[in-house]
C-alpha cells in the first residue's frame, strides 16, 4: 500500500490526514539535545551521517510520524558552494557575504559542492533502510531567495534588508547570485533523491518579503526551475513549495511553481486557503507552532479545525512554521492523537 503522505501528493483526500511536523527533531526533545552534546556542535551534528540519521529517527520512534524529513540545514549549500559558516551560539548562524562580482566569482562551480556535501547523502542512505516501510523520507533545500538573503548579509535579518539593498543596487550581482544557488539546488535535491529522498521541500522562509513582481521573479520563477529539473530527472518525485508570509499571494502557486503541494504558514487560515489554495492541490499545515508550548483545549480545538477545514481535498497535516524549542513533548502527542481520531 502507498504511503499516506505519497497519496495526498498525487491529489487524494484521505479520512485521516497524514501528519509531520517542521522542525520535529529538533531541541525541544531531551534526546536530541544529548545527541547535539554528543556531536559536539551543530554542524558537527549536520555532517555526521550517523548521528544526523539519529535524531532524524528520534521523533519517528517517539511520535510515529507519517513523514521523517532529513536533519541538515539550508546554509550548508552556501557552504558548498565556498561561503564560510559558522553558528554563534544563542544567535544563529553566520557568513561571509556575497555583494561584489569578485566574491560572485569566487564561489565554486555547483560540480565541486557535493564534496561538502556527500555526508548530507550518506545520512539520506542510512535513513532509507533504517525507517519504518510506512513513513516517507523527506529531503529539502532551502529557496534560493532565502539562502541568498543570508549570503548577501552573512546572518539573519527581521527585513531581509541587506538583499532588497543589493537587488536594488546591483542587479547583476543579485541576480547572478539567484542563479547559481538555483542551479546548484537543483543538483543537491537530485542527490538527495538518488540516495533516497522519496519527497523534496522546498523552504522559501522569507518570501513574504518579495511584494509585486519581484515575488514572481525571485519567489515562484525560481522553484519553478528547480522543480521543472527535478520532474525531468526523477518524474515520480513529489515536491512540497513553502513560500512563507505570502498571504492571498498563496493562490495560483502550485501552477506557478509546478509543486505538488502547498505549504501554509498560519498567517491565513484554514477555511481560506480549503477555498482558494486546496482547490488547486494538495496543501500542507498550518497549526500556529504556539500551540505546541501552551497546549491544552485550544490545541484540540484548533487542530480539529485546521483538519474540519481541508476535509474535502488532499491535505497533510503540519504546523504553519517549525517547533520552537520551548515547546512540550507531550503536547506534540496530544496534537497527533487529536488529528488521528479526527477521521
């Protein structure tokens, strides 16, 4: 029998919603905090095939989720691709910046990046025989919009400034940059399916940043090109978009982007996007994360909505953006046991 989550992608409503969840291993769950003290860092922890492959199987083991998605992070591509990387810890990551065409030039052709990355493939392998035959094997990337904006700052940004600056300032160098992270996505997805994956993601975290038709340009044009790839040289591979923040701009993005399935953040709600986005495909969410650290009633109630909602149509059951630390193990229990007697 096909695997719930592989069913909803090819369009069908099931009576139970398949569920995962962003982020699910992750630091809110004591034993990946001791694995993480056990790698000694977190990009130890990254590319470290066996102990990746770890905590990517914690939750499955603990929750029994319909999905496990592959413990990495977006930044290893720029990583790959010759940007230093280095996490300040309580802060987040940080990088050398991309804002000239010399450091343009300087990053490394997309052929050499899977040096870098063959343990990111090698954690795939091991999680494709040691999983339960019923849960699927997601790999990801991130969005090239999003990983430039760290590239273009070296960090994090509450407005993704930096990047706006430069795709004002210098077109070429930003557009330029676009490409490349689009190309060199488009062969690190492939690995992750030959070694595996039997379902990408793509994360566009701060396309809900891109207003007009640079939302098209840089949100949907690019994930078209890594999707339309990807169909090309694996067509039975189902691929999940997640242009997050995009609000009413959510409609028409399956056709937009060729992706199997929508991914919503809680900024729209369930009955709106059933109406305008569920009926283009399957779609994926959208349970506000804070439901994980109160928990409670409202947890059992919103959860029952958000699955009432996308009743009539392909719908995988996911938060509307990933777990955050603080969260409660036990209310992740309780929010898959709601959704599974929902049927």
């Amino acid at each position: 029998m096909t695997k719930t989550i592989l069913r909803a992608l090819a369009g069908e409503t099931l009576p139970t919603p398949p569920i995962w969840m962003m982020r699910q291993a992750g630091r809110y769950l004591p034993e990946y905090r001791a694995t993480r003290g056990e790698a000694g860092d977190f990009l130890s922890l990254c590319y470290n095939p066996d102990l990746a492959a770890e905590v990517t199987l914690q939750p499955i083991r603990r929750y029994g989720f319909d999905a496990a998605i592959l413990f990495a992070d977006i930044l290893l591509l720029p990583q790959a691709l010759g940007a230093d990387l280095w996490f300040v810890t309580g802060e987040g990551p940080r990088l050398s910046t991309i804002t000239t065409q010399a450091e343009l030039d300087a990053l490394k052709p997309k052929s050499d990046i899977h040096e870098t990355l063959n343990p990111i493939y090698e954690t795939v392998k091991i999680l494709s025989a040691e999983l339960p035959k019923e849960t699927t094997l997601i790999g990801f990337a991130g969005a090239p919009w999003t990983v430039a904006t760290y590239m273009i700052a070296g960090r994090g940004t509450p407005d993704q400034g930096p990047a706006h600056a430069l795709k004002a300032e210098n077109r070429a160098v930003f557009e330029g940059l676009i490409d490349i992270i689009t190309d060199a996505t488009i062969d690190y997805l492939s690995h992750q399916i030959t070694a595996g994956a039997e379902v990408v993601k793509i994360f566009d975290s701060w396309a809900g940043s891109l207003q007009a038709q640079d939302f098209v340009d840089f949100a949907l044009r690019p994930t078209a090109k890594i999707v339309l790839a990807l169909k090309a040289r694996h067509p039975d591979i189902p691929v999940i978009a997640f242009p997050r923040g995009a609000g009413d701009k959510y409609v028409g993005t399956h056709a937009a982007t060729g992706a199997d399935c929508i991914a919503l953040d809680d900024g729209v709600t369930a009955e709106w996007a059933a109406a305008n986005v569920q009926s283009q495909g399957c779609v994926q969410g959208n349970l506000a994360s804070s439901h994980m650290v109160t928990g409670g009633q409202e947890l059992i109630d919103e959860t029952r909505r958000i699955v009432d909602a996308f009743r009539n149509g392909p719908h995988i059951f996911n938060l509307g953006h990933g777990i955050t630390p603080d969260a409660n193990p036990d209310n992740v229990a309780l929010m898959i046991e709601t959704v599974r007697n929902s049927g």
